[in-house]
C-alpha cells in the first residue's frame, strides 16, 4: 500500500469504518489492595480455604484475571482459585474458576491467575474470592493486610476481612473486620453490544472513502 493511499483516501475510509464498527473494550485495574502494607500470611490447603470479598461499583466490567499475593510450600495440581457469589456474607455459589499459572512462586509475591473466559459482573454486587486445594497434601500461602484501604474504580470496595473453611466449603467461619487477603482484578469494560453495518451502509463508506481518494489524486497533478 502506497504512502499516498494511507494519507488520503485510506485514511477517511479507516476513520469512517472505525466509527462504524464501535468503541473497544480498554483494560482496567478494577480494584487492589496489593499496594497496601502486607501484615502476615494465612494457610491454603485441603481443608483451609481462604476467601476475601469485594463489592463493584455501578457499572459491569469483564472480569480477566486475578493477581494474589501468594506463595508456595508445597506444590499440588488440585490448588484452585475461584469466583463465588454472595450468600449472606459468606461464600454461595461457584460462579467460574481461575486457571493457575504455570508456576507460583514458592516466597511471598505477586502470582497471576486467569480466565479462559472473562465473567461479567454485575454492577453493586458483592463476590469473594477463594482458594483452596481439592485433593492432595499441597501447601500455600495468601498475604493479608490489617489495612482497609484499596484503589480501583469509583465505588468499587474490597471487603474488611476474610472468611475460612474446614470443611471445603461446607461452612465457613466468618472474621468480617480482622484484614482481607490481598489481590487484584483486572478486567475490561464491558460494553453494549455494537451494531454491523447495513450492506447498504458500507457500500456509502466505500464510496466516501473512494471520493476522498480522487479528491487527493487531482490535487496531486
């Protein structure tokens, strides 16, 4: 492609077209507490399972991903991360899980898990987030914070505590202003869907386009 078709013609048929097609999706930190101080470290395991919550504010985003100050002591494949919702203040229903990374690091520090799928969440909802280990002798770490501060999106919180299960989840037992575990989520916009151009409608972007490119081609002579 010529440099001259890229600075006239070309150029308003990609403006034309791309305002068209709609605006994407931009990747956001939705809320963290990672950049709070650490105070200590709580134990995932079999029979530990550690949840923090967090409430979002009045819009939905896709979830992506989340990142958790975690460690390894022992490494085992049945290690999970998953998004619950809410029931009464503790932990309800699994709602999706988290693929792990393909290594944790076996000190204190910033580990990554993803979606294969990003999960949308509803605008003024509280989840939590949870980790434990489905089978096997595996042993963790998750990093709280005494702190009840965060930083995200206007009106997103994270909870001031945590809970825990014995019983993987059967019950939990709750601590709702002893410091949350600390992560964070990241996530995209999430949205409304875009409408595709009517033939007849790209048909008149094509000919625009091809107007602009005359145009440019007569004051080039």
């Amino acid at each position: 492609m010529s440099k001259f078709w890229q600075k006239s013609g070309g150029g308003s048929l990609a403006l034309l077209l791309s305002l068209g097609l709609g605006q994407q999706a931009s990747a956001v930190t939705l809320v963290e507490n990672l950049s709070q101080g650490n105070n200590g470290t709580g134990d995932v395991a079999i029979n530990v399972w550690q949840g923090s919550s967090f409430t979002t504010g009045s819009s939905s985003y896709n979830l992506n991903s989340a990142t958790l100050l975690f460690g390894e002591n022992t490494a085992d494949p049945n290690l999970f991360v998953r998004l619950y919702s809410n029931s009464s203040g503790t932990p309800g229903t699994q709602l999706t899980s988290f693929t792990n990374p393909a290594s944790i690091t076996t000190s204190l520090a910033n580990n990554t898990f993803t979606l294969a799928t990003p999960y949308t969440l509803a605008a003024n909802t509280t989840y939590w987030l949870v980790s434990g280990i489905s089978s096997g002798t595996g042993s963790y770490i998750w990093g709280y914070t005494s702190s009840a501060a965060q930083t995200g999106l206007p009106g997103w919180t994270i909870g001031d505590g945590f809970v825990k299960s014995n019983s993987q989840g059967g019950s939990w037992d709750s601590f709702p202003t002893d410091g949350p575990y600390q992560f964070s989520l990241e996530g995209t916009t999430s949205p409304p869907p875009t409408s595709v151009p009517e033939p007849g409608s790209v048909v008149a972007l094509l000919g625009l386009g091809g107007l602009g490119l005359a145009s440019s081609l007569k004051k080039r002579k």
